[in-house]
C-alpha cells in the first residue's frame, strides 16, 4: 500500500532537505520575532539606544558640538511639543513652567541600563551649574511610576536631580525621542536648541562648554550656581 505523503496524486513530492531548511528558517524568524518583542520593555514602544541613524544623517549637514559629535542641533531653535509630568509631590507640571530657564531634559527610564550608567554625571552637572538660569531636568517616562524612579535615583546616589515623572509615557512620542536615553537642550524660551540621542558623560567639559553656550555664556563666572534655587 503506497502512503499518502500529502501532496495531490502526479504532484513532485517535496525533498526532505527543503522541508529542513524551510523549517529552520522559521524557527530562526521567529527566535527573532520573540527576541526582538522581549527586548522591549512596554513602554510606548521606547528602547534603549544608541545615536538615531537619521538624526546622525541630519548631524552630518550641521555644525558639531566639539567633544560630543553625536549632539544634533537643530539649524534654528523649534518649538517643542506640548509635555505633561509631576514632579515629586505630584503637582502638574509642563515644560512651560520652565519658561526663562535653559533645561537639559533627559528622557530616562528604569528598565534603561544606559540611563543608569549616565544618571551620575547628570547630578553632577546639575551640583556644578543648576541656577535660576539652568536646571538638569531628568524625566522618567517609565509606567512605573515616581516611587520606582525615585528608588532608582536614590539606588545609585542621586542627590542634586529633582524627580519628575511621567508614566503616561506620552513625553516620549510628543518629543519625537527614538528611545531612551535621549537629552535635549531647551533655550529660555522652551525651543529646542539641539538633542543627543544616547548617553554621554553631561559632565565633561565639552558638555558644560555647550551648556555655557546656550547660556550665552562668556566668563569664567557663567553659569555659576546662584543661591536661590
């Protein structure tokens, strides 16, 4: 008696080998479907990055930040999009209660092993020249909630940063951020100056030189820390 092998009768019988090598080729997509879902932590499709390759494409047309070339700036300072957190009461806030201060906003989350590597060198940035002129503002977009980036920030010994939090997480899409981190550099009058996407050390010189810059900065006394916070 013949077996039915599942093709129709006077169909080519399919070999052996390229049923084989169809079905490794589907588990290796699907290894990668699953670990690319996995790889993302829930929240409104943010991940961990590096530079953006378009923002890269964009730097390459404008002019460099010098010591940290992956600062995109923008050709002339742009509005930004409209952004809702709390702070650490949990008192409504937006982006426009900052209105006369340069901010550097970074964007950061928990789950976020880059953000914790760099978290440090934005408290120090924010001990050395947070002023009535200048605030560090580090924002958790992170469903999490306050208490869990307040634990984060006291974990790895954040004094200087106030905490502010978003677990709507909608900051990140109104902002147009890849991923996280991403910093971007607001001028007094809430436009953007520039944005890096991906970490840096915020407290090197090269750092503080464009911080200096944005505050219009040309002594050794810019950008000192004023008494009144």
């Amino acid at each position: 008696m013949v077996m039915n092998d599942g093709n129709p009768p006077g169909a080519p019988r399919k070999s052996y080998a390229a049923v084989t090598a169809l079905a490794a080729l589907a588990a290796v997509v699907g290894f990668a479907a699953v670990y690319g879902t996995l790889g993302q932590p829930d929240n409104n499709g943010m991940t961990q990055t590096g530079a953006a390759p378009a923002e890269n494409a964009e730097a390459a047309s404008r002019r460099q930040a010098p010591g940290l070339p992956a600062f995109v700036f923008k050709k002339t300072p742009e509005p930004l999009g409209e952004v809702n957190f709390t702070d650490e009461t949990g008192t409504a806030r937006t982006l426009k209660d900052f209105h006369g201060k340069t901010i550097l906003l970074n964007l950061w989350a928990t789950w976020c092993a880059p953000c914790r590597h760099e978290m440090p060198s934005l408290d120090r940035l924010q001990a050395e020249l947070g002023s009535d002129k200048f605030e560090v503002v580090a924002l958790a977009v992170d469903r999490t909630g306050a208490e869990a980036a307040r634990k984060f920030l006291n974990d790895i010994g954040v004094k200087a940063l106030k905490l502010y939090a978003d677990p709507t997480t909608r900051s990140g899409s109104a902002l147009k951020a890849v991923g996280m981190p991403t910093t971007i550099l607001i001028d007094a009058e809430g436009r953007e100056i520039g944005r890096l996407p991906g970490p840096a050390e915020w407290d090197s010189e090269a750092a503080k030189s464009l911080i200096k810059e944005a505050l219009g900065a040309s002594g050794p006394d810019a950008g000192a820390p004023s008494t009144t916070q």
